[in-house]
C-alpha cells in the first residue's frame, strides 16, 4: 500500500518505521528539509519533501500535525489528491476535528494512537512503539465502512488494540486518563517548584525519586501538545479537572479533621479502582 504521512515527529516517523519494515510505500511530508533528510536515513520513510503534491498518488494519508495545523493541512491537501484517499489523523482530541473534516472529505476517519515519549521528534521515532497500545477509531455515522476499514487494518499491522468510539465519547474519556494527567503533573512541578524556603527546595529536588517521576513525567512532556488538549478538548478537561478538584477537598477536610479512617477508607478504594485503568 501506498501510505503518506503529514508531519515527520515521534508519532509520524514511527508509524513510518513500523509500516516500511512491513514492506508498504511510505512519503512523508514535513516542512523542514532537515527532518525530511533525518526521515529518509533513518528509514522512516522511501521519499519526503515539503511539498504536498507528493502524495498525490498515496491510497491513505495520516495526518500527524498539531491539532491546529490539521484543517488547514487538509483544505491545503485536497486539490491535489484522488477523492477515494482516505485521510486520518493522529490527534488526541476528535469531536472538533470530525466535525471540521468530515464536511470537507468523505473519506475521513477520526483516529488516536494512545502512545509516546517525553521527548519529541523524528530523532526518538522507534519500531514497536504501538504495540499493545489502544488505537481508538472514532468514525461517525456518515463515515463510509470501507476507509473505516483500511484504517483498522493499518493499525491492527502495528499490533495495537483497537477501540471504535464516538468523538465525543473518545474526548470525555481522555479528558479524564490523557489531558487531566497532565495539568495535575504540571500542577504539582509547579507547586513543588514554589517552595519560598531555597534551602527545603534544593533537598527536595536531591531526594526526589521514583514517587516524583512517575507523577511528574507527563507534567514535563511538550508545551505545546499540553496546550493544544486545554484548547481543543477545553469543555470536557474543565469538567474533569472541576471534579478532581471537589475529590481532592474532600482529602484535604479529611485531613483537616484528622478523620484517618475516613482517609484510609478513601485510599483502599483508590488502590482497588487503579488496575481497572491500567493493563499490565
């Protein structure tokens, strides 16, 4: 299959990786002629460029922009290709880009590729990076079966674990284990960070350790991925953040009133509901 990919990073150089290794047609497009070059001799990718045309001839095209770039890439791509393309994108919030390229293409497919790094760039792009990692389709009713179809297959490939969801649904339920992660980690560093004694700030960055990094990793990912979930699934985050925040006064009135079994009780339930989030 011939397969084009919009946006060379972590997410697009990797699923280039996994795809060429597979024996597909891989063309990338990145604005940046150093990146077009890092993709090539990392083997991400048979051909890339900065210009859209080159991927007049792709069967299917990922779009792994930022979440503003995705419309405009799209309104850019459409004169030059074949209305039976089947277009997707990678993004992590998906009402609002259905809702945008659904009217424009057809054979548009919502789609979200749960994994990643810290570090961003075609220079952390690696093989395997979706395996066992949730893939969630969001098409709606007017999506046609058929590009729905050559999506799914293209992500079974990576050994994902695909989940078909309504846009709305799928950001309600990031908002809650993707975007609200993130602020709450960036909350804390914050915090942290703020602490008015210099000499109590210096001792608790030299014990920090393995309690700290795994609660802080996500609050120290890209600014402007984090900006762009606030943006784009801002309604749902709100919510979410508005409810983590009744749950953590209740833990505060709990300490207040030194009510240690109430606090106990909350902490057993906690430590029962998290590996119904987690596959491990």
């Amino acid at each position: 299959m011939k397969i084009g990919i919009i946006g060379l990073g972590l997410i697009g150089g990797s699923l280039g990786l996994d795809w060429r290794s597979q024996g597909h047609k891989v063309f990338g497009v990145s604005r940046r002629e150093s990146t077009c070059a890092q993709a090539i001799a990392c083997g991400a990718v048979d051909r890339a460029s900065a210009d859209l045309t080159s991927l007049k001839t792709a069967e299917v095209i990922f779009i792994c922009t930022p979440l503003a770039a995705i419309r405009p890439t799209v309104e850019q791509l459409i004169p030059h290709i074949d209305p039976a393309t089947v277009l997707t994108d990678v993004g992590s919030v998906k009402a609002p880009i259905v809702d945008a390229i659904a009217p424009l293409w057809q054979n548009f497919v919502g789609g979200h590729p749960m994994a990643g790094k810290a570090e961003s760039g075609i220079e952390v792009a690696q093989t395997g990076l979706f395996i066992d990692k949730p893939y969630a389709i969001a098409a709606i009713d007017t999506t046609p079966p058929a590009a729905v179809q050559v999506v799914e297959q293209l992500a079974r490939s990576l050994q994902a674990t695909i989940y078909h969801c309504h846009p709305a649904d799928h950001d309600r339920a990031v908002s809650w284990i993707s975007h609200l992660p993130v602020m709450v980690s960036a909350s804390l560093i914050a915090a942290c960070a703020n602490e008015p004694n210099p000499e109590v700030l210096q001792l608790a960055q030299q014990l920090a350790s393995s309690g700290f990094r795994d609660t802080s990793r996500v609050g120290s990912g890209n600014p402007e991925l984090g900006v762009m979930m606030a943006r784009y699934n801002r309604s749902e985050l709100l919510r979410s953040l508005q409810q983590y925040r009744d749950r953590l006064d209740e833990i505060t009135q709990l300490i207040v009133r030194e009510d240690w079994q109430a606090l106990e009780k909350q902490l057993n339930s906690t430590q029962l509901a998290r590996p119904q989030f987690l596959r491990e």
